[in-house]
C-alpha cells in the first residue's frame, strides 16, 4: 500500500461557541416521522464520541440531544479525520481514511505525524490598520500527543508597538486534541481513524480596564443618537475577570467612518452609535483558521490542511439558510451545466431541497417588520420614479395593490383577506400568509404541482416573475452598461448593482431580505438559474394544448416529459409490471 | 429515506464526519456577510487577483449620498504574491515557464510591483473575454466618479473562473486626478483547491475579520434579517414542562400556540406577542452590551418554539392502516373529502356572519372580528385545499395502478357534522350563523382525537406502507397536522369573542334566496359563481389526472376568479342580512 497523497474529512467545518464544558452531542437534520409531523425537517440524534481521559473515543447515540448544562450552552466541537490517497494496485487508487492498520503497512508511525494549529482573531486589527491589535494562537502537537491543548492566543508586535493582548494575559480561542486511536470497532465506528478535534472557547467578551460600564443605544439597529447625549440603559461591558487588553492600543481609540476602509457596515462594534462612536476595545474569543497535517512516510512528507471558523450558536438548529456558504461557493466556482433529462431527478432534488429551506428560514422570520424596515428604506434613501409600477417599490408593497404579484403569491381567495396599508392589523396576517405560502411546499408533490402542475392557476411566467433575478454575470453587467442611463430600467432576467431600481425592495422573493452589499437579497446566480430552467425548461410536446405552457422565450430546445408526468409515467410502467407478474 | 439534501459542492464536502453535528457543515452558515456570522463571504474577494489584496472601501450606507466619491473603490491594499500558491513563488522553480502566471509575477518583481507599491491605487477598468467595466459612474452633475465599493464588490465576485483571463487597469489615484497606471493580467482566484479547502492564500483570521467585534453586539443590533435559520426573529414560547402538547408538538394552550413572540425580547418569560415593526419591538429586547453576558440565556429553538435544555426527538406513532387500497379509497370518497367540502362551505358561510370592524364600532370588538374573520377565511380556504389533496390522493393512487379503473372527481359536500367519533350521532349540516354553540361544534370538529384526525391518521398510516409509492402519505400528514391549526384557530376565536354577546358580532343573517329583485339578481349571480367553481374544479382535477397540465392551470385560474366573485357577492348579501343556501343544502 502506497500513501499519495493525505487531506482532512471535513475539509472545512464550523465550531459554535457555548460556555459548557460539554460539547454538543451529534445529530443530523430529518423529516418528522410523527403522523403529525407533515414531514416538516427535525433533528435526530446521530452517534456521537465522547473523548475519554485517555484520549481515546467512545461511540453512543444519545436519545435526546442536550443544548444547555445549567445556564451555558454547550458548544459546537467538529473532528476531523485524516484521509489518504492510496495506490492499491498499479491503476488503482482509492480514498480511505488512515487507521492505525494502514499507517503501519504504509511504513508510518504516530510519532511521525506533526498537526499544527493556527487560529486568530483580526477583527480589530481590520479596524484599525494595526497587526498589533490581531491575536492569534499557535500550537504543535505531535501525533501520540493526546493531551487537550489549550490555543492562548497574544497580539504579535515588534518593538515598539502597542500589543493588544499581552503574552502574559492571553485569550483562550479554544483547544486542540489529537484522538488517541484505538484498534477497536464499535457501533460500526472504526475507533482506529486518525482524528483530531477543534473545541471553540467559551464565548467571553475581552476589554482593558477601562471597559466597565456604558450606556447602550436604546435605538433601533443602523441608528445613533445625537453625538451629544447618551441615553440609554446602562450595562457592564466586559466581566471584571476579562478586562485584561492594553487599554493604549489603537483599538482603544477606534472611531468608525474616518477612514472610507471600514468594513461595512461599520457601526458593528460595542461603542457604535452611543456618543462620538468611540471603541470600547472590546474583542471576542471568535476565531478562524488552520489545521495542518504533517506526515513523513518513508523520508516523504505529505501535507494536509483544513479549515475552522469558530463562531456564534446555531439557535434555530432544524432551520436551515437557504443560500448558504456552499451556495455561495458552488456559484463562485462550480460552472451550471444545464439541465439535462438524465439529472432532472439531481435537480428536482435540489429544487424541492431549496424549497424546504426557504421554507425553514421565512418560518422564524417577522416578514412584517422586515418588510416595514424595507420600504422605509426605499422611501428615505432613494425613491424609485415610479414606485408603484409592479412590483411596487412603496407602501403598497406586498397588498392587494401589488397586482398581480401579490394575488399570484397567495391566491384570490385570500388576497381580499390583507387589509390594505392603512388598516390595522396588516402585521398579524403576513406571518399567517408567509407560512401558507411556503408550508405547503416543503412537500414535493405540492412543489411540483405548483411548479409545473396546475400551479395554483397561475402561469410559468407569473410564478418566474416571483422570484427575484440573481445579479448578471460579469459579461452581462459588462453589456448593460449603456442601458443604465435609462432611470425606468428594469430587467426581468438579472439585476444590474449599478442599477437604481435594482438597489431597491420589493415583494419578489425573496422579499425584503438584505444581501452581503445590502442590496435586496435574491438567489444566487446558480441557484436562480437552476430553479428557472428547471420551471422553463421541461415540458412534454405531446401535452401541449395551450399557449399558457409553451416554453417561454429562452428555454432550451430539448423536450422531455415534466417530473410530474414522468411520474405518473413510471408508476403507471410499474404497475403494469407487477400486474403481469401477478398473472 | 430521507429528501433532505445533502450539499454537493464536491464529495468530500458531503461526507458526514461521525461525531459531528450537522450545524457544524458549511451549508448551515448563511451566505452572506454582515456581521454576527461564522464567515464574511466578501473577504475571499479581497485576494480575487492573485499576488494583490483590496479593501472595497465603500460609504457606510450604500444609497446614502457621495460626500467623498474620490475615496471610495477597489483600492490595493497591498502586493503579497511571494507566497500565494496560484503564483508558484514560493516553490523557487528555476525554470519558469513562459506562463500568465510567470508574467505576472515578473510584472510584481519588476517595475509594475515598484509602482503599486507607492502611493494610492485603485481598480479603473476590469477586463474578461472581450467584455470590460469602467467602475466609474455619472453623477447628478454629470461628472464621472468612482462606484461604491460595494458596488464594485458585486462586479468582481461575479467574474468568471479561470480559464477565462482577467486584465486590470489599475490606476493611482489623488482626489480627482489619475497621476499614474498599470495594467496586469491574470485570472480569478480559485476559492477552494481540489481538496475542498479554502485556498491557503488566505491567512487564519481573515475570513471573521469583518464581522462584529464582539459578534454578540450584532446579535443584538442586525437589521438584515437574512438569518432567521440560525437567529430567529419570532418563535413560539417555551411550553411549560407540566403541559401536554398536541400531537404536532404545538402548546394546548391556544394563545401559545397562536402567538409569536419576539426572540431577542429582555424578559425571557415574557409571552407578549411580537410587534410588526423594529422599533415597537427594540425597547423589549436585550440591549448591546447586556447580549455580551446574556447571549447563553437565549433559547435554543426546535419545530419553531423554544425550549430550555433538553429536545426530546419526534418518534413515529402508530395508526391502525386500512386493509387495501380500495378500502382507502372509500374512505376517502365517502367520508373524508365530502367533509372536507361541506366544512369548507360551512365555515365561509358562519365567517360571513361575522360583522366587519366597521360595523361594530368598538376599538377592542374591532381587533376579535378582524381576528375571526381572517381565522375563518383561512380555515376554509384550507379546507379547500384538503378537497383538492383528497381528489390528488385519489388520482394518484389510480396513476400507481393501486386501484382499478379510472380516477373521477369527488366535489359532493357531506350531510352531516362529525363533531363526535361516531358517526350516528353527527347533526345534519346546518347553514349556521357563528354562534357560540357552533363554533363549539367547530372545535369539535377538529379535535385532535376527534373524527376526522384520527380518521387521516390512519390514512397518513395506510399511506406509509411500502406499496404505496412515499410522496402521496405527505399530502394526507399535512392535512392532519392543518386540523390542529384550525382546533386552535377556532379556540382562540372564542377566547377572543368570549366577552362579548352574539348579537355584538354577528349579522342578522337567513339562508335562503331574498325577496327583493335586486337581492335576487345578485343572490342568484352567486350561485352561478359557485357552480362555476365547482364545475371548473371538476375539469381541473379531471385535467390534472390526464395529466393535461395546461387544461388543469386555466380550470383551477378560472375556479380561484369566480371564488373570488363569488365572495365579494356573498359580502354584500351578508351585509343585507341575507345568507347563501348553498344547492342541495
């Protein structure tokens, strides 16, 4: 057996902060399997390891899931195994984790096996320009080194500058351990798998001694009171324990808006929006980071590297984001190919998976206070010319005025039920129509119904008019340039970020969200695609009688049967089978 | 067994590490930026050319005016190419190959890297496959400036991968002068390497730089509202440890289970419901610097509602299933979907008893009728949808050859009530006023243990068996777990009209057609509303059997047109005292 190369399982994972000694226990997301339950997504518990004195683990599965000891959460503690490529034969390569077994018939040992750590914290110093004010944490473990190892991060300074944190007043970022395997088997978990785990710190806010007490904007988010007053209830900042930073740094000083290099928004730091906007020079104990495999097998060596980031608690845990980082990252790197008949079933998969998201988050959203927020916005910042052509970007937003994007989201019958703006009560009733909207649609066979059935009534083109166009690709921004002078502009396939109408809400979906450049947020350029062609696109020739379902302009020229027909096709073909076995 | 999806980004990124909980994988973080998070997605941008770093500096408020445009851009930051892996510096290869890449970094080594070195720069021009960006805009003077950072941000994230090439214009900027220019060419970054992880360009600490420091203070202050998923804005309370809750885990208690409340909210206890604006909301919640010791005090939320510690799972629970197909059928046509049809005429027909605020002139009686005819009208319109899952119940269990013969629909209202288990005792379908006696008869109606539930609980249970193909058993727990709904709907309806007389809220209405011509001529258009409604249902559901899709969208358009007709008319009769006796009742 000949080891080729090595690489981390997951290759990226996220820790969650919590105060408890005690890490969260394993599950997995489910449908609800209770009568009850319409099949609405659950956790259940899934095996858990719990790291013993020794180093070693132990598999259980819990029967329930525990979230909090006492009055600390418990945190979010991902492994890692180590992997390798390994040549089994001359054209045979194959991926398997490496077990003690395998380590010594590749000729390794663990003491040949080097894991570096390195996490940090450069919030304040992205601030302030400074790398004095960064903290980062180092550790090196050798692989039979299965002790917990505390990350102490400190401030990295030349001579001279001021460090943030000292070197003898560090801030815990976590720990590290490297899992002593054990060549035993249990509940199907080879106990032998080389594994190492990241434990995040305890979520403790840090300050200088200077960071006591101080009086909080009793404001909504995004608004400063009058740099001359300081109302507001006052709280303590930092326990008296962690006021331990050096209160001469920059960071100390700190003062948004000097410099047009803030992050933005830049008011998201204790001291914002409270008097002159001065720093309190308070940081956390979030990180990210590396952790490298070394390993040297018969004088190679090979590399392995992952990734942590070590943030806040998941408090919603069974709701999902429907575009999520890997969302983010499938647009940016993996090219759509097209909806093709022989992974229409991938894709109706992914539809309905992305419809059961969407589902999961607008459950646990106040869509009335959102959709306020919005429109203020649109009315205060820049006003569209037109703001009631549809979809309208003012007060109407999402009423019965709305037409017909409003009476195509929620049907007739109910539309009469939505008080128009200036009556009371519009609030209760759009957390009610949110969760009739989108319940119903967790269910694939309602999804695909609504899709590409009798939809409710409505057209493929009303329901493509719903959702809101991702942004265009570079080449298609780059080719809109000359129609932006146009100030009625508005594009039904993209949205352009130099394009004012594009800048403003409205009531496609999804609505009144905010986007990483505060724009309205909309699918991402991957998934709208998807979802689009996948309702354009499919559609038997056969059944065609009318022309609300002929393919609307740019679907692709390939017909095949609709999954809902393709369905009934299959089910049908099985039946008969059966029928003919039955004779 | 389960549709839930793992995410495809590449193979590895799906392998679900044992130990792990699923909130520790990438596709629970949101996408997005804004502070609070585990990651701000617009930091692998800054490195998006490789060899150079940029800071978008942007206006605090992106609609906000331009005070300052000359400052704001894709501005370098700085060269760091000596140890970025996609430039091969680092490797010290002595035969540099005649590559973009070994250009590029011979422009960084050379002059090109001397002069970005010094002084202000920003990205002017971006160029890709023939097409090019000037990131500069008109202002209302009519003068050319530069575009937002942001702006500039969401152009450059959406350049296309290698192989495509990328050229920059880079330009050396003071105030409105252009004092010097570069140009180089290269490609977008690859994020992740063929390993899935993110490419080590990026240094420990990066990718959280941005976000809030400390993260609790945008726990408290964000107002994005794109991570309801992981930071939830309402919820239901905790149900106390003494109670029992309903079958689909909702509190018996019909105000809990009705009333959302704001999650961030100070008082943990409190179980007031939330306000549909920020700033009605904000005085009740935790404040910025209270988060930073309270952040572990706030619940941990399941199904939608907060516990304290422990989250018992869901287990299956058993139903007794019906013998055969045909059986299940019979049930359906016979019993269930005729119930569901008669209930929803019912219900439309006691919500337009109901008087509108207008009618009743009292600021508290305003806010229960609003409250109950909303409540109603939902209610029924559900209903309507669960006739239409029990005809699609059928059809498909034809579509699967699971029962003979051919699908026709089932549009005929039942006789009589089922406000007890047994059938014998149910009262004849009344065409009755929302009485208090009747919306008794309602919630028993819907009963989790009445008949109707327990009656689709064995449906859900005939469903589930293997033969039946799985999506179909979906449709029927999904109607099960709406009749909890409306058993609560209906309780807090009369939680909400308990103080008040009948006669305060409801209209003088008769069913039955009026004597006065007028009347008649409207009253008799709304029964030619209502044929048409169920005769364009008909069609539909016969249409969608056929699987004649487009047929079945024009029938279902027409029966939600004339629904519609068919309830402004029945206002207007209501108003007059005059109700509508529905044909055959």
């Amino acid at each position: 057996m000949l080891i080729k190369d090595v690489f981390f399982l997951p290759p990226m994972a996220i820790a969650r902060v919590g105060g408890s000694d005690i890490p969260l226990e394993s599950f997995e997301w489910a449908e609800d399997p209770s009568i009850h339950g319409a099949s609405k997504t659950v956790i259940e518990p899934a095996i858990t390891l719990e790291v013993g004195q020794d180093g070693s683990v132990r598999p259980y599965l819990p029967s329930v899931i525990r979230f909090r000891d006492g009055d600390k959460l418990r945190p979010t503690a991902p492994f890692y195994e180590l992997w390798a490529i390994v040549q089994v034969d001359v054209d045979d390569y194959r991926e398997m984790p490496i077990t003690l077994d395998l380590l010594e018939k590749a000729g390794g040992k663990l003491s040949d096996i080097h894991y570096r750590v390195t996490v940090a914290n450069l919030k304040a110093s992205r601030r302030t320009g400074e790398a004095a004010c960064s903290f980062i944490a180092r550790a090196d473990v050798r692989g039979n080194d299965h002790k917990k190892q505390k990350l102490l991060a400190i401030s990295p300074h030349t001579s001279g500058q001021q460090p943030l944190v000292l070197a003898d007043k560090p801030i815990p970022l976590g720990d590290f351990q490297v899992i002593r395997p054990i060549k035993v088997t249990e509940m199907g978990v080879d106990l032998s798998v080389l594994r190492v785990r990241f434990t995040p710190a305890k979520g403790e806010v840090y300050g200088t001694p200077k960071t006591i007490t101080g009086p909080a904007s009793p404001l909504p988010p995004g608004d400063a009171l009058p740099a001359v007053t300081e109302r507001g209830r006052i709280h303590e900042i930092v326990p008296e324990k962690n006021r331990i930073l050096n209160p001469n740094t920059s960071w100390s000083t700190y003062i948004m808006e000097v410099s047009p290099l803030d992050p933005q928004p830049c008011d998201s730091y204790d001291g914002a929006n409270v008097g002159n906007s001065q720093s309190w020079g308070v940081v956390d104990d979030s990180c990210d980071g590396v952790i490298e495999a070394s390993l040297i097998i018969n004088g190679k060596r090979f590399m392995a590297q992952a990734r942590v980031f070590s943030g806040p608690p998941d408090y919603a845990p069974d709701r999902r984001p429907f575009y999520a980082v890997t969302d983010d990252l499938a647009d940016r790197d993996q090219q759509l190919e097209g909806l093709k008949e022989k992974t229409l079933e991938e894709t109706e998969a992914d539809i309905a998976d992305l419809f059961r998201r969407v589902w999961e988050t607008s459950s646990l959203a106040n869509l009335p206070a959102t959709r306020r927020r919005a429109l203020l916005e649109n009315r205060i910042n820049a006003p569209a010319p037109n703001p009631d052509l549809p979809p309208t970007t003012g007060p109407n937003s999402m009423t019965q005025v709305d037409a017909p994007y409003f009476q195509d989201l929620i049907g007739d019958e109910l539309t009469a039920e939505v008080p128009k703006p200036e009556k009371k009560q519009v609030e209760v009733n759009y957390l009610d129509l949110a969760k009739r909207a989108h319940e119903e649609l967790i269910d694939i066979d309602n999804l695909l119904y609504f899709l590409h059935g009798d939809g409710g009534g409505r057209s493929k083109q009303h329901i493509i008019k719903l959702i809101r166009p991702a942004f265009g690709s570079f080449a298609e921004l780059a080719d809109n340039t000359d129609r932006l002078e146009d100030e009625n502009y508005k594009n039904d396939k993209f949205r352009d970020p130099r394009a004012h109408r594009d800048s403003l809400q409205d009531m496609r979906m999804p609505p009144y969200m905010r986007d990483s450049d505060e724009m309205p947020l909309s699918l991402n350029r991957r998934q709208y695609t998807q979802l689009i062609e996948f309702i354009k696109s499919p559609f038997d020739l056969e059944q065609e009688t009318a022309s609300d379902s002929a393919p609307v302009e740019g679907s692709t020229e390939k017909k095949y049967p609709l999954p809902i027909q393709r369905r009934a096709k299959k089910l049908k073909k099985k039946a008969e089978k059966s029928e003919q076995e039955e004779k | 067994m389960s549709k839930l999806k793992p995410y495809n980004l590449t193979a590895r990124n799906n392998y679900k590490v044992v130990g792990n909980p699923a909130i520790s994988r990438l596709e629970d973080s949101p996408g997005n930026c804004y502070p609070g998070l585990e990651l701000d997605v617009r930091n692998l941008d800054r490195r998006f050319f490789p060899g150079l770093v940029f800071e978008f500096a942007a206006k605090d408020d992106i609609l906000a005016p331009d005070t300052q445009p000359w400052l704001y851009g894709a501005k370098l930051l700085y060269l760091d190419y000596q140890q970025d892996p996609e430039l091969g510096y680092y490797k010290d290869d002595p035969q540099v190959e005649d590559t973009v890449a070994s250009h590029l970094l011979a422009d960084y080594m050379g002059d090109k890297g001397s002069k970005l070195s010094d002084g202000d720069w920003y990205i002017d021009t971006v160029y890709q496959d023939n097409h090019s960006i000037s990131l500069y805009q008109t202002d209302k003077n009519n003068q050319k400036i530069p575009l937002d950072g942001l702006v500039i941000w969401r152009i450059i994230r959406n350049l296309a991968p290698k192989p495509k090439l990328v050229k920059l214009l880079l330009v050396q900027r003071k105030d409105d002068k252009i004092l010097d220019s570069v140009t180089l060419t290269g490609w977008r970054r690859t994020f992740l390497d063929e390993k899935g992880v993110l490419s080590v360009a990026y240094q420990p600490g990066e990718m959280t730089q941005s976000l809030c420091s400390p993260w609790q203070h945008d726990f408290r202050d964000c107002g994005c509202h794109y991570w309801a998923s992981n930071h939830p804005d309402v919820v239901y309370p905790q149900i106390s440890l003494t109670s029992t809750p309903l079958p689909d885990g909702e509190s018996a208690n019909p105000i809990l289970a009705n009333t959302l409340v704001d999650w961030l909210r100070s008082d943990r206890s409190s179980t007031a419901a939330a306000y549909g604006t920020i700033p009605e909301n904000r005085p009740f919640q935790m404040d910025h610097f209270e988060a930073n010791h309270r952040w572990q005090d706030l619940n941990i939320v399941l199904e939608n509602r907060e516990i304290d510690s422990l989250y018992i799972p869901r287990s299956s629970n058993k139903a007794n299933p019906y013998s055969s197909p045909e059986e299940l059928a019979e049930v359906l046509s016979k019993q269930l979907i005729p119930l569901e049809m008669m209930l929803a005429l019912e219900y439309l027909y006691s919500r337009f008893s109901v008087k509108t605020p207008d009618e009743v002139n009292d600021p508290l009686l305003d806010e229960s009728v609003n409250l109950t005819r909303h409540n109603i009208m939902v209610i029924a319109s559900s209903e309507m949808l669960h006739m239409r899952w029990g005809n699609q119940i059928l059809w498909e269990l034809y579509e699967a050859g699971l029962l003979k013969g051919s699908y026709s629909p089932v549009l005929v209202p039942a006789q009589k009530i089922p406000i007890t288990k047994d059938p014998n005792t149910w009262p004849n379908r009344s065409l009755s006023p929302l009485t208090k006696q009747i919306l008794d008869d309602y919630i028993k109606v819907e009963h989790p243990e009445g008949f109707i539930d327990t009656t689709y609980s064995r449906v859900v249970a005939t469903l589930s068996l293997p033969i039946y193909p799985k999506h179909i058993s979906e449709l029927a727990s999904r109607i099960v777990t709406d009749g909890i709904q409306h058993y609560n709907h209906f309780r807090e309806i009369k939680l909400s009209l308990k103080p008040y007389e009948e006669k305060d809220y409801l209209r003088n209405i008769t069913p039955g057609r009026p004597e006065d011509p007028e009347d008649q001529k409207i009253y008799d258009q709304a029964l030619e509303h209502y044929g048409q409604v169920i005769g364009n249902l008909y069609k539909a559901y016969s249409a969608d059997y056929r699987k004649d899709l487009a047929m079945a969208t024009r029938h279902i358009a027409k029966a939600r047109g004339e629904m519609v007709e068919l309830s402004e008319l029945a206002e207007t009769l209501a108003r007059k005292g005059i109700g509508i006796k529905w044909p055959g009742w």
